[in-house]
C-alpha cells in the first residue's frame, strides 16, 4: 500500500479524472500490466497526465516568442494567414519564421548541450583516468584510442635512441584526453572529427562555411543569436543551427562515444535481456537510470562485489540485480550485457512494481515526478550529479566524483541493500522480458562482415547493391506520452524490415525492438522480406542492429561514412539508399541529431509533431529548401506506416539515382580485366 | 542455412587446432624447440601463416606462436537460440584451422619425410603420388602461368568423385578450361588423384592435375601456393592479410569442390578458404551461403551435378575462360602441354635424333597460298603401324597485309606449345632438332598428322590474326622432302639469327614496355630493347614489336626512348615517364644497363638475377632453376623475395638467360667481365655465347675463370679461385662508389 500521505501529494482525485485505459496508452504488456497496478495503488503517472493536460495550442505551433518582457507574442496560424498574405508579427516585428527558427534553435542549442555537457564530463573522467588520478577507471580498449589519437594527430610511437617504438599508452591517452576537452573552448578552426566524414561531405561543409569551430563557441552563439534582436533570418539561424548541431553529432556525442569505448570497451556483439521482468522479487533491485555510463560502469562492479552481495545476504536478498533504464541501460547493455528494465516512459512503472529498492539517476529524461512515485513505495531515490537535483519527494544526492568512483558506487549499493527489508507487501513484478543480441559498434558490424582478417563493409554494400537488402534504415529516438508507447516505433520498424530495409538502432527505439524480439536473429525469419532475411542468416544477425545509447547516434554517421567509403554506392552520405526516424521523439536532443542527420545528408523524418506548423515558411525550409543545401530534409509524418512508406520512396530513389534499381549482370573477369584492375 | 554450417565449421576448427596443439606437443617433447621445421625446397617459411601473421616459422618453437593465435581465433561455439552472429567467427575459425594444419603438416616432413615426394611429377611405380607443397622451381614455373594468365585460376578438389570416370570427365573439363587442379582429402579413403590414376590419366604438376595429399589438411598446400604467388609477383608484405586475401579475391580465380560427405573439418577448410574469397561448389546436400561480399559472388552452393560442376563453378566464381575451339579429335588446351607420351603409349615417333623432324614458318604473298590448305605428303598414320618413326618437316606459311619476315620466328617458335596442347601428343625441342610423339590413345580417338596442320592454322589465326590473312600447312614425311625442308629451313634460320644479331639499341628509336604481369605486380613495368631482352626470358624486343602489331592496346606499347639521359648506365627521359606513368607513379626511373645504380624493377618472374659480389669486386648471376645457395647468402627464392613486386633494389637486378650473352649486359658497371659466379648448369647452358663474348672482351677463357657451386658457394669460397684465375673484375675499378 502506498502510503495515505502520498497520495495526498499527488493529488489523486480518481473520482474527478477520466480513467486512462491502459491498452490504449501501450502496446508493451509489461507496461499494461504495471499501468492497472498504478490505477489500483491510486498512484498518477504521466500516462494519466497525458490525457488530463494537453499541450499548449500555440506552443506546439512553435509561433510564441517569448525571447523579451514585451512578450510573450503569440502568433498562431489562422485561416487568413494561409490564404493571403501572412501579415502575423510579434512587437518587434518578428515574423512567425523568425520565431520558430529562434525556437527550433533554442532546441538544437538545448540538445547539443546536453549531449555534449555529457561528453564533457566523459572527458574529464577520461583525462583522469589517463593521468592517473583515479584507480577505478583504466583504459581499456588500446587499440580504438591509437585509432582515436590518429584522428587528432597525436603520435601512437616514439622515437628511442633513432629507433621507432610503440608510446606509453597513457601518455597517449593524455595528449589525446588533452586535445579533445579543448574541442569544447576552442574559438576557431575546424573540430578535428569533421574530416572523418566522406570527403565530399566535408568539403560540403567547407563550402557552406558550417564546420564548427569548438562546440561551446556554437551553442552560445545559438542563444546570442536567438537573443532579442539578433539574428532575424531563419536560413541564417539554421545555419548556425546546424554548426552547432555538427558540433554535437561530429564532436560532442562522437566523442562521448569514443571515449567510453575507450574507458569501458568497445561494444561488441553480446546477449542481454529486456523488460520489468528483469527484476527479482527476492533480490536487491537497482535500477540505474539516465544517460552516462561513468557512474553506472562503477555501480556494476560494485554489485558484483563479493563483499556487497554478502551484505546483501545478511538483509535476506538472494543477490543484486542491476538493471538499468533509459540511455544509462544502453550503456552497459551493450558493454557488459547488464539487463534493462525498460525504456523512458516505463520509469514510473518500475517504481510500481514496488521492487525496486534504489533508483540511481545521472543526468537526461528523469521525470521529476519518480520523487512522488519513490514516495508511494519504498524506493530511494538517489540523484548523483551536480547538474541534476530532484527538489520533490525524498529524493537522496549522493554526489559522485570520478576520483573516488567504486566508493561512491559502493555506497550507493549500499544504500540500496538497507533499503531492501523496508520494502512492502504489494510487489509486483511482469513476467514479461525478452532476449536480445545487442552491442553493434561500427567496429563490430566491420567485424562480423568479414572476420578479423577480412572485416569491411563491402559485404554490406554488396547487397545492397545486388538488391538483397533494399535500403538502410536509423530508427531511433525517444517515447512521448501524447502516442501509444512503443507503438510507431515497432509499426515503424516491422514495415522496413518488410521491405528488405535493414535497420540501425539506439535509444528507446532499441529498447521498444528489444522488448517485442526484433533484436534476436530469430526475428529475422518473422519479419524481414526473404533477401533481408538471408542477409542475416548469412551474418547471423538480428535485422534490427542496437548501436547504443542516444549519445551513440554517432556511430550510425560512422556506420554511413564506412558505407561510402567501402565503395559503389556513391561519394556521400547523401547518396546512400538510406534515411532515418524518429516516430516518438519528445526531447530537445532528438532535434539536435535530426538536424545533424540532416546536415550529414541524411532524409530524417520526425512523428509526433515538430513546433514548426505555425510558420510555413520555416516549416518548407526545413522540409523542402534544406535538401538543396544539404542533400538531406527534416519531414513530419505522424502515421508510422507512412513514415516508412516514405522512407522507403526516398530509398528508392536514392537507388534509382544510383543505377542499381536494376537486376546485374553477373561480370565474368578474364586476364584483359584483370591487368585493367587497380594496383592491390 | 549458414547457421549450420558455421555451427560444423566451428566445430572442425575446434577438432582440427586442438589435434595439431597435440602433434606440436609431441613434436616438441622429442624433438626439442629448436628442431627445424620447412615445406622443403620452399622461401616464405610456412606461408600462409608467414603471410598473413608475418611469422617466419623455422622452428618447432617458432610454431608456438601461430598456433596460440590459432587458438585464440577459435569463436565460441554457435548456440541453437539467440545466437551471436557468426560469419566472422566463421571466418576465424577456419583462418585457425589452417594455420594449424600448415604447423602440422610441416610436422609431418619432420616425422615422415617420405610422405611427400619433392618433385614435379609423381613416382607411380614405387606409389609415390603425394606432392605436398610444390618447390620453389616448381613455384617459380608455375606461377608465372598464374602472372601471364596461361592459368586464370585453380580448382581445389576436396574428397573424391562417385566413380573414376567422373573424376577424369570433371579433371579434363579443367584442363580444358585451362584450370589447374589442385587436390587433396579423402572420401572414404577414395581420393581424386587415385581415381585419375585408375582412369589412366596422368597427375602432376605437368598437367596442371597436382595432387597434394590424402588429407584434408593438405589444402594448406593449395593456398600456400596462392598466398606464394601474391609474395612473390604481388609484391604484397608477409604479414599485410588484408591486402593478400583482397589480391587473392580479385586475382586469383580459384574454387574449392567438395565432393563427397562435407564434415566438420571440410566445413572449417571452407570457412578458411572464404577468407581468401574462394567459395565451396559441392555435389551434396549442404546448407548454402548465397549473398555475396566476402567472395565475389556465392560463398557455398550445394547440390550441383557432376557434369554441371565445372561450368557453374567457374561461373559462382566470376571467371571468364576463352576456350580454343580446334576442331581435332583430341581435347586441346595448356594444360596438357606437360602430358607425356610414354613409351608403352607410343604410336608414332618423328624426330628426336631417330629420323629428321624440321619445322619452318615462312612470309608468303598473299596470292602464292590458300588459307586453309593442309597437305599431308607421304604417309600418315593410317599408313603406318604401332611403334613405326617417320620423319616430319611442318612447313607453315603465312600471308597478311601486316604480315611482316620479323614476325617468322615468333610464329614458328608457336609451333611447340601448339602441338603439345593437344591431347596425347607430345612436342620437344624446335627448329631441325624437333621431335613429336603421338601416343596411341590419341590415334584411337581419330588423330591424324593432318590434325597438327588444322592446329596450327586455326591456332595462328585465333592469336595472331591481327598480322596474318592467310595460313597453309605442308607436312612431310618422306625422307627426301624433309631433308630438302630441312636445308631451306637452316638457311633461313642463319640469315634470321644474323639480323637479330646486328641489332642494337642504338639502332632504333622505339623500345617496348611489357606490362603482362600488371595482372600480378600492378606497379611493375618491364622495357625491352633490343639488346636487354626481357627479364622472364620469354619476350624479346621483335616479340614486343609483333605483340604490339597484334594487339595495339595490350601490355606491349611502342615508347620512344627520347632524349638520353646518360648513356652508360643506359636512361633515357621517354622510358622514364612512361615507366612513371604504367607504374602508377611508384617508379620514377631507372637504369638499362646497370645494377649498381637504379637497376630495373623485376615483378618476381625474371629468369635469373644477378647481384653485386662486393668482396670479388664482381657480380654473380643465378637461374630459378638452380635451387642451392650462392655466395650473397641467399638462394635464388630468397633473393626473389627480396626484389620481387615491381620495386628498383640497387645491387639486385633481374634478367633473362639470354641476356647475359647480350653485349650490354650490365655494361654500366662494367659488363660480362664483371661476373666471377654462376651455377655450372647455367654456365653450360650459355657456353657458346660465354665463349663469344669472352673474345669480343678480349678474355677468350672467361668462361673458365668464373666460379660456380664446384669451386664455392661463399665469398671466401670463390675468392681464391678468382685470384688464381687472374679474374678480370679484380683488377677493375671498384663496382661500388
């Protein structure tokens, strides 16, 4: 029973609000099932706030200005404006394109900070690690970071006494950790990754002059820009829109990524498990959610520890689960096959299952209301970032510093072991969960292609060029309450499999996949079109490759570069039969990686809804204008079978323009055509 | 479905690393970690593991190494549900399974040096028909036929045919096609290579039939050969894999058939084998792999009939064979150039000493002669009887607008490889000292002497039809018309031997590039003048000239020497930039007549090489047939490997035999007076030209004063003998600075 004073906070008047039908709200049983326990505990999720409080009207539209006190100009869009002549303006006379692009803006900037603020503190950790100064974090992968250190020029050798030898690689590490923190503050050039990109993408961008110089200098020059009185030119503003957004897809999350592989591995292929059922009623539950793998690295060597699981046993838990959710869950997911309890919209509901005994947050998509929630049942609630703190509830800060990681972790664990004999009578755990093969890094996919002595992406290429696979699909991004959980992403995701599209995943997308089976190579035999489905059971993949957390988008841009660069299938990323999605994004970093997909060429469609309708201007700048710029558009499509449909066309296309929308001819070599072959 | 052949394929490799970790074990325990170990007769150690590693195993300690790395490769088995993926465990697993077997098969010439004969030919009358790997002469020879394209390809056949019918019907289609067919495994204990033999079909390297071994670990053989050939014309790096496995995917056009039952251990062979880009075709029910991407095109593909296996298997490849259509009784191609007639097989002998046998090809006008028109005058086979001799005079003529009397010789010199190709019939020597055997399972199958006459014109006309209009073919086999034949022709060959003899390089504008083995050595451009022939011996510059008549866009290109650069060691600017130019930029320039400075590149087939002596003052020169050391240190497969791939290696040069008697042999550094080694053989080989050019240098016993393998094989060895010979290169400036 949750107790009578929560409640109370909560403000749960059943009898006043229209009861929400869970059926209707999810298509994942497990989230069903836990959404009649919350209606019987009387506890209020977003799910039900969903249907009490709509979005505001004007809002949505993405016409409010409120950039200066004379405001807020709302500017909605009429009848009128549409037929004749769009005359809407706010005080200062900003036109509704101008007040979108600054809003859309403001997102971009909003969501390359978050993403890169993450990589920042990645960064840091990095460094000490390499300086030395923290005993818990070493480097771990050597060979990406020498691959890394090439990136920035960075010497993998020294030179003893005349004669070349292999450099320390901490020493390494530190020029390497060096220069990329000083990719935040860096006032002018170029960020080092913009030359991994095709090299017809990067002069792209040279010529377009939209090459970031350091990613703090571009997102601050977003919110100059998008100051009152500043930039008023909405192809003007997008073009710092999309620096900035390069700055977070290029530099801050690649960078994040490639760290962490280099901290914590890089991700190969592994077997994890997904859904509430993860959870164990007579185990310590930990759930650790949010988006950096820093702490939650420590906290799984933490619960593995003999001395924590014995303590364990003391309080009469049979062991300690860890599980995570959101990114976070990616994050060891993919690195050590940590089990994970669900995607964004499931975080209340693991709290339901009263099972959970501490929930450890970082940073990103942590709902303020897991305090209320934590107050209803015995969970602790336990913040751990100097950037997140949680006011409500009783929630907990135990504040983590990378110096004395595994101590932090420690005690966090042990907190949760404390709280394990407090827990009440109504636990409640689905049986629902699933087996998933996860952990595709660009790295890993090269690998499975050919093995260690033949890896390459020209297998890859190969059938997508001889029509076996039709396409590649990034489905990936958020849930948002105002849709039916999980939905669009599997509708989404099933029409491209379908279709022979093979699809890339992260985030939540990858976790919805998990849940309804697409990440295990069986799933390939139900869903795919037969070339598609021969194509993995050759590889011995799932049609559905889980790349990561969000941060991991970077990995798909690396993913498609390797594509270009592997031959056949034109100069840039921009040719490839190949777009991305997003059919349940809701935050602000969802639209910093379209608008960098869309920078790096790619057709990335958005469902729910994009705070762009009241400007049509802006809105076919976007959709329309952008692909002459970049070879890639932002769309909206909120029915999930159009969204692939559409998807699905511009690959066609994308084939088409490339000749290979036609059967081959199988080429026979005789001697002429192989003196004609270019040097080994 | 791939997932079961990965499961058995892992599975083998398992089996397959796990046995060789055992007779390693053994091995070590009797014999001590420094026991040598070799494929004898053979450079690059064990190769595929030295290629693709970059491990020079000569130890059985050394072995140590690569096996760990076999071991370490080995996936995790494939689990029935949610399994990882597996096609690059797949591959790994079968790279282990090879770099295992490699360690035990050379454990095997430890334990069992009789195992394997070290020959070209097996020994069928004491049962020795394993050839094991192929020496390097063997290699050299060999291939060269895989870098000139005389050989696109082989066909490695695993296991065994249903019945020996089947085996000699699958093993000529090959032949045919010009394939060669590598062989090892067992089915049963029924091998292939013993199915040929009980069909009566000859085996060995000679008919490109090689039979490598009873097991299947002998397939380490046939990529060993692969990865060989990509070291030595390729110039690709021991140790670089990925450039070696795409060299062998895009050049080599080689398969593998299974036949019979695929176990494990096939299954682990095949994955290895896919790493090279060469798929498995096999006659049973196996899981296929059809998307494309690390082979060509299909990686395994199953159920394939007997008689529909070598057509399919060269198409899953992606290889073209042009096939000669002659229109004889007897199945033609190359490889039946090396088939024997033996002397129980014998029907009809000409030439080879017994009677006469002269061959001449001469210019007509195009009206004197009718194309198409063979004559036989006197007696043919039907006129004769089993072990009867004739003599024989082939008298080719030939018209055409481009026809040119240069082009005699290189036309008549086609005559011997010709003939040969043709099923049962053999061809020796050339000229008047020709001499032809036709076995008697060619005559029962139909074959006429009129059949050489319909070889050769429809064979001039499919490969010189660019320069000939016309052919006409008279044999004669009456003593009094060969003889007659036999004078005209001696004639002939006089005034020839004069004109070539008078060329110089000084006496045209025009020298010739040779880029035939691009196919191979992508950056190597050979350039033939007329008196620096060409470095594998097999083209000299009025070949060049004819090549280029016949095909203006081929390897051979005209290239005006221009303006000269320095005329000792002999550059010139026109050969600079086009040699700039064909080598995609790698080689800037280099010299005609000098080893010393900036000697020319070679791609691995020259003839012979020569090297700087610099204790003697002198250079040493050493033929690919010559397999024991010499006194730079190295033997003739060593010093390949060191200048091999198209790269200019000062002190080294490659060149032909003939060339050597040429008048600006290595003029630069001081000429033929230089040269204080060579193998005896060779030395007698050229000794007519030794002599010549001895008296032209006014050093009548030169010949004499150079040592060979008799008087030593070290510095120290010959350098005595040169002082007591009063060598002429003592007493020359110092070659080097």
């Amino acid at each position: 029973m949750a107790s009578e004073e929560a409640k109370e906070t909560l403000k749960v008047v059943e009898k006043e609000k229209k009861k929400i039908k869970p059926e209707e709200k999810s298509v994942d049983p497990a989230t069903i099932q836990m959404l009649y326990k919350a209606q019987q505990d009387g506890v209020e999720t977003i799910f039900d706030r969903a249907e009490t409080m709509k979005p505001c009207n004007i809002g949505i539209q993405g016409t409010c200005c409120k950039m200066c006190a004379q405001g807020p100009c709302r500017l909605p869009l009429t009848k009128k404006d549409m037929e004749g002549k769009d005359t809407r303006m706010g005080l200062c006379g900003a036109t509704p394109e101008t007040i979108a692009a600054r809003n859309f803006a403001r997102m971009i900037a909003a969501g390359a900070a978050a993403h890169s603020d993450h990589g920042r503190g990645v960064a840091e950790v990095f460094l000490a690690a390499s300086r030395k100064e923290s005993e818990d974090y070493k480097i771990k992968d050597e060979n990406k970071l020498k691959e890394i250190a090439g990136d920035f020029g960075v010497s993998t050798t020294v030179l003893v006494d005349g004669e070349e030898k292999d450099r320390d690689i901490y020493d390494i590490a530190v020029e390497v950790g060096e220069k990329i923190l000083g990719e935040w503050g860096k006032q002018e050039g170029e960020i080092y990754y913009a030359k991994r990109a095709p090299k017809a993408r990067y002069e792209l961008w040279k010529k377009l002059d939209v090459i970031p110089r350091g990613i703090d200098r571009e997102i601050v020059e977003i919110m100059h820009r998008t100051h009152m009185g500043v930039d008023q030119d909405y192809e003007n503003l997008m073009k710092q829109g999309s620096r900035a957004a390069l700055a977070d897809g290029w530099a801050g999350s690649m960078m994040a990524t490639d760290m962490q592989d280099v901290l914590f591995g890089t991700p190969y292929p592994i077997h994890g498990e997904i859904n509430l059922g993860v959870l164990k009623k007579d185990h310590v539950n930990i759930i650790v959610h949010g988006h950096e793998p820093l702490l939650s690295e420590m906290i799984v060597v933490a619960s593995q520890d003999p001395e924590m699981l014995q303590y364990a046993a003391t309080k009469g838990a049979k062991g300690i689960v860890l599980a995570g959710m959101c990114c976070t869950a990616n994050e060891i997911l993919v690195r050590h096959g940590m089990p994970i309890a669900g995607n964004y919209l499931q975080q209340e509901l693991a709290l339901i299952t009263g099972a959970v005994d501490a929930m450890v947050v970082d940073v990103q998509c942590i709902m303020e209301n897991l305090a209320n929630i934590a107050q209803c049942y015995h969970t602790k609630l336990i913040t751990t970032n100097t950037r997140c703190k949680i006011a409500s509830g009783d929630t907990i800060h135990i504040q983590f510093d990378e110096h004395h990681a595994l101590e932090d972790a420690k005690r966090i664990v042990k907190t949760a072991i404390d709280n394990f004999p407090n827990r009440k009578a109504e636990v409640l755990i689905p049986k629902e969960k699933e087996m998933m093969v996860v952990g595709f890094s660009y790295e890993a996919i090269n690998y499975h292609l050919g093995g260690t002595f033949r890896g390459s992406y020209t297998p890859l290429n190969d059938n997508i060029i001889n029509g076996r696979i039709r396409g590649i699909g990034g489905v990936v991004g958020c849930n948002n309450a105002r849709t039916m959980h999980d939905s669009a992403h599997l509708i989404v995701v099933k029409e491209l499999l379908k279709n022979d599209v093979i699809v890339l995943t992260t985030g939540c997308n990858a976790m919805a996949c998990g849940k309804a089976g697409l990440l295990t190579p069986e799933a390939a035999r139900i869903y795919c079109g037969p070339g598609l489905a021969e194509v993995c059971e050759t590889v011995g993949i799932p049609p559905v490759l889980h790349m990561g957390s969000c941060v991991d988008n970077s990995r798909i841009l690396m993913a498609a570069t390797e594509v270009v660069k592997a031959g056949g299938l034109g100069n840039d990323i921009s040719d490839l039969p190949a777009a991305g999605c997003a059919p349940e994004w809701m935050s602000e970093k969802a639209i910093s990686i379209g608008q960098y997909f869309v920078a790096s060429g790619v057709y990335t469609l958005f469902g729910v809804n994009l705070q762009v309708e009241g400007s049509p201007v802006f809105k076919d700048y976007l959709f329309n204008g952008m692909e002459k710029v970049f070879g890639g558009k932002w769309d909206l499509v909120e029915d999930p079978y159009e969204m692939a449909r559409k998807m699905i066309a511009h690959i066609d296309a994308k084939r088409k323009a490339l000749g290979i929308d036609k059967a081959r001819e199988r080429v026979l070599m005789d001697m002429a055509d192989r003196q004609k072959l270019e040097a080994a | 479905m791939s997932k079961l052949v990965a499961f058995a394929a892992i599975q083998g490799a398992y089996n397959i690393v796990s046995k060789a970790e055992g007779t390693l074990k053994k091995a070590m325990d009797k014999y001590g970690p420094d026991q040598k170990i070799e494929f004898p007769n053979t450079a690059y150690y064990l190769p595929i593991i030295y290629s693709i590693l970059g491990i020079p195993v000569k130890t059985l300690g050394d072995a140590r190494k690569p096996m760990e790395a076999a071991r370490k490769l080995l996936p995790a088995h494939v689990k029935n549900m949610h399994h990882l993926p597996y096609l690059g465990p797949l591959l790994d697993a079968g790279m282990s399974a090879l770099f295992a077997e490699e360690v035990a098969e050379a454990i095997r010439y430890l334990e069992d040096p009789d195992f394997y004969l070290v020959s070209e030919d097996i020994d069928e009358t004491s049962g020795k028909i394993w050839l094991g790997a192929a020496e390097d002469t063997v290699f050299r020879k060999r291939g060269v036929e895989f870098v000139d394209g005389t050989a696109p390809g082989f066909a490695a056949i695993v296991g065994a045919a249903p019945d020996p019918e089947t085996a000699k019907w699958i093993a000529e289609e090959y032949q045919k096609k010009n394939l060669y067919v590598f062989m090892c495994a067992n089915q049963n204990g029924t091998t292939f290579s013993e199915q040929l033999l009980e069909a009566g079909v000859q085996i060995g390297w000679n008919t490109r039939l090689v039979p490598f071994g009873p097991d299947i670990s002998a397939a380490v053989f046939a990529l060993g050969f692969a990865n060989r050939a990509a070291m030595a014309f390729g110039g690709i790096k021991p140790g670089d894999y990925k450039k070696m496995l795409i060299y062998n995917k895009e050049r080599i056009f080689a398969f593998v058939n299974a036949l019979g039952e695929v176990n494990a251990e096939w299954a682990a062979n095949a994955a290895g084998c896919v790493n090279w880009g060469f798929p498995t075709i096999a006659d049973t029910d196996i899981p296929e792999i059809l998307p494309t991407g690390v082979c060509t095109y299909e990686h395994v593909v199953a159920n394939v009939p007997h008689r529909e296996m070598p057509q399919r298997s060269i198409e899953i490849r992606g290889l073209k064979v042009t096939v000669a259509n002659v229109d004889i009784p007897l199945a033609y191609g190359p490889a039946f150039e090396g088939e024997r007639v033996r002397k129980d097989d014998l029907y009809l002998e000409m030439g080879g000493g017994r009677t006469q046998a002269v061959e001449l090809c001469s210019m007509a006008d195009m009206k004197e002669i009718e194309d198409g028109q063979i004559e036989v005058i006197g007696p043919d086979i039907k006129d004769i009887k089993k072990g009867d001799r004739l003599p024989l005079g082939i008298f080719v003529q030939v018209a055409g607008r481009q026809m040119q009397e240069d082009f005699e010789p290189i036309l008549e010199r086609q005559i011997h490889h010709l003939i040969n190709y043709a099923q049962g019939v053999m061809h020796i020597g050339q000229r008047d000292i020709a001499w032809i055997r036709v076995g008697e399972q060619a005559v029962n199958k139909g074959f006429t002497l009129r059949d050489i006459g319909v070889i050769l014109h429809a064979k001039l006309h499919q490969d010189f039809g660019a320069i000939l209009d016309k052919v006409q073919v008279t044999l004669y086999t009456k003593k009094e018309d060969v003889d007659k034949l036999t004078a005209t022709a001696r004639e002939n060959y006089k005034k020839r031997d004069a004109r070539v003899e008078q060329m110089t390089d000084e006496g045209v504008e025009t020298y010739y590039s040779c880029t035939l083995c691009q196919s191979f050595a992508p950056n190597h451009v050979c350039m033939v003048s007329p008196e620096r022939t060409g470095l594998c011996g097999a083209y000299n510059w009025m070949d060049c000239k004819a090549s280029y008549e016949i095909n203006p866009t081929g390897p051979n290109q005209p290239v005006e020497k221009g303006e000269c650069i320095d005329p000792k060691l002999g550059q010139w600017k026109g050969v600079n930039d086009f040699i700039y130019k064909a080598s995609r930029q790698n080689v800037t320039h280099y010299n005609f007549y000098s080893l010393v400075h900036d000697p020319m590149t070679t791609c691995g087939c020259c003839e012979c090489i020569a090297a700087v002596i610099s204790a003697c003052n002198g250079v040493m020169t050493v033929g690919r047939d010559y397999t024991g050391e010499t006194p730079t240190g190295m033997k003739f497969t060593t010093l390949a490997g060191v200048m091999g791939g198209g790269a200019s290696s000062p002190g080294f040069v490659g060149h032909s035999k003939y060339n050597i008697c040429q008048r600006k042999f290595i003029s630069g550094d001081g000429g033929l007076l230089r040269m204080v080694w060579m193998p005896k053989g060779l030395k007698e080989e050229l000794r007519e030209g030794l002599l010549r050019r001895g008296e032209e240098l006014g050093c009548p016993d030169l010949i004499d004063r150079i040592a060979d393998e008799t008087v030593g094989v070290t510095e120290d060895e010959i350098l005595p003998f040169l002082k007591e010979k009063d060598h002429p290169a003592l007493k020359m400036d110092p070659i080097i600075g």
